[in-house]
C-alpha cells in the first residue's frame, strides 16, 4: 500500500481499498428529503422530520459549490485514491419527484456545476403528468420496483393512501415516455428482497425490460424485522435469476455496511455503522466544509471495489434504493 493511500486513510477514515481497479464515475448520493407517497415498510430513510436543506435554495447552491469544489474541480486524496474521472449527484429520498420545481431546479444546478445527475424514485410522478422533468437534466434514473403482484407490493408497504402503486406496464409506460425527454439516459431498477418477496421470479420482466443495471438489496434491519430475511434466502433469490441467464447486481447487508457515503436532508454526510448500529453523522457540509465533513465519516474502499469489481464503470459513494 502507497504512502498515499495511507494518508488518505488516516485523513478521511477511508479503508483504502487493496484492489487496482481506476473506475470512472464517483456518485455521490444526496438524501434531498424525507417525504413520501408511499410508505414502505422497510424504509431506513427516517430522520425525524428534519429541517431539509431545500427549504432554502442559497443553502442548497452553497452544498452543492462545496461538493463541486471538493471532488469536481479540487483535487482531494480521495480522487487520487479511486482514480475517477467524473462525479455523478443521485437525489434520492423520500421521494425527490415530490419536489416538484425545487427538484427541477436541483438537477439544473447540478448540471451547471458539472456534475452528472440521476434520481431514485418510486415511479409513482412519472405517470398522469404529475410531475414533468425539464429535458435532458438526467443521464440516468434508478426506479424502485419489488414486485409483480399488487397485493405484494400492497403488503411491502410500496403504495400510496389512494391504493395507487406503480405496475408492471406503468414502469415501462413511464421509461418509455422519459427516454422521449431524457437523451441518452440509463436506467436503472432497484429490487429490495425481503421475506414476502424472495420467492417472486422477475426473470421473464427484466428480460423484456432490459434496464442497464437490475440491482437487488437484501433488506436492512432498520424497518420491520419481521421482513428481513437470512443471507441464505437472499443467495437463493440471486441465484434463482443468474441461472435463467439474467445480470443481476446483489448487495447482501454485509456489502451495503460502511461501503456507502451519504448526504442526509439536513446537509450532513451520514454512514450505516457497522459496530453502533444506526447511523453515524457528521457535522453539516456548509458549516465545515466537505473535506472537514468526509473525515467525519467512515468508508470502507475496499468492501466499495469488491462490491463495484462486476461494474467497471462507475465508483458510486452511497448510491441506494
């Protein structure tokens, strides 16, 4: 290990990783909210009701100056360390889509300040024109999909108070219409397997989907319990699909521990702790600066490098559901 790589991880708590791989893009995901239309029951994006950064839009520019200036136009020890090229925002939830003009005006922003951009979203605002992105804002999109049958999705908690929840066709009908607005955009759909849906087969789907990317999660102990499931029900999950010829992309709960940077509503980079449980914080990014904040935090390079070693294409710091 380089004296480098040392010093980046006494600086920045960053285990750094023992693989070589240089990947290309570092996505940092953002938390932007905590609202949402669906109430999921496994859901671990809970702070409290904070008070969200994007009430204020000078708070909002002054974060995302910070981030760019750190990791876009600076030149911290963490780029030397995972050797990226180019920086991608992830505005998650909550649900962003909620936003409405705020979340417009986010990704406008993003884009200004150079860096790529992507959301994760239930899916449920890019039907019925509820919600219309401006164009070409996005070079990707991660929608949240967990099954094929309404009342497992109804059971799971994915559904709104009105009983609405996204269907199959109604996740195709809305790629369909996004990539009329969107040019060039990924897609990307995140499946969170969990003890009501492990047995489900999405094979036939994604095979006519045909996203980029098909992740799946094995549910995290921060929601209902009586929906976790045992590592060896995850693997049967995965490996159920990767016979019939699909490329999937798993996480079981020990990837997802400290391999993941994230950015929580009120502006504080946060990490799943592997030791406390919960969540550990750190002071808030506009207060201290990102590189003050990033060395608050914990993150583990290499459990990120053998998790990403299957998709070369990308090094994403909190890139979630």
């Amino acid at each position: 290990m380089s004296t480098q790589n040392n010093f980046v991880a006494n600086t920045l708590n960053v285990t750094p990783p023992t693989l070589n791989n240089q990947l290309n893009e570092l996505v940092i995901n953002w938390h932007i909210t905590e609202a949402c239309n669906y109430n999921c029951t496994y859901c671990f994006a809970k702070w409290g009701k904070p008070n969200e950064l994007l009430r204020s839009l000078e708070a909002i520019e002054r974060l995302l100056d910070q981030l760019a200036n750190y990791f876009i136009r600076g030149n911290p020890k963490i780029k030397d360390m995972l050797g990226y090229k180019t920086v991608r925002l992830n505005l998650a939830g909550g649900e962003p889509m909620m936003l409405g003009s705020t979340l417009s005006i986010v990704l406008i922003l993003a884009k200004q300040k150079g860096f790529n951009t992507s959301i994760i979203t239930n899916g449920s605002y890019l039907l019925k024109n509820k919600f219309d992105l401006p164009k070409n804002v996005l070079d990707m999109i991660g929608i949240s999909f967990d099954s094929l049958d309404y009342q497992t999705r109804k059971e799971i908690g994915r559904i709104d108070r009105k009983g609405n929840s996204l269907s199959a066709e109604e996740l195709k009908c809305a790629l369909h219409k996004l990539s009329h607005t969107q040019i060039g955009l990924k897609t990307k759909i995140n499946t969170v397997i969990n003890a009501i849906n492990w047995r489900e087969n999405f094979s036939s789907f994604m095979s006519d989907l045909a996203p980029d990317k098909w992740k799946v999660l094995q549910v995290m102990p921060y929601g209902n319990d009586e929906l976790l499931i045992s590592d060896d029900k995850f693997n049967q999950f995965v490996e159920r699909h990767e016979k019939q010829g699909i490329t999937i992309y798993p996480e079981s709960n020990s990837a997802m521990t400290e391999s993941y940077l994230m950015i929580e509503p009120k502006g504080r980079f946060y990490q799943n702790s592997r030791d406390l449980g919960g969540y550990v914080y750190s002071d808030c990014i506009n207060e201290v600066g990102a590189n003050k904040a990033l060395s608050l935090i914990n993150f583990n390079a290499n459990t990120f490098m053998s998790r990403y070693s299957r998709d070369e294409s990308i090094i994403a710091l909190g890139e979630v559901i």
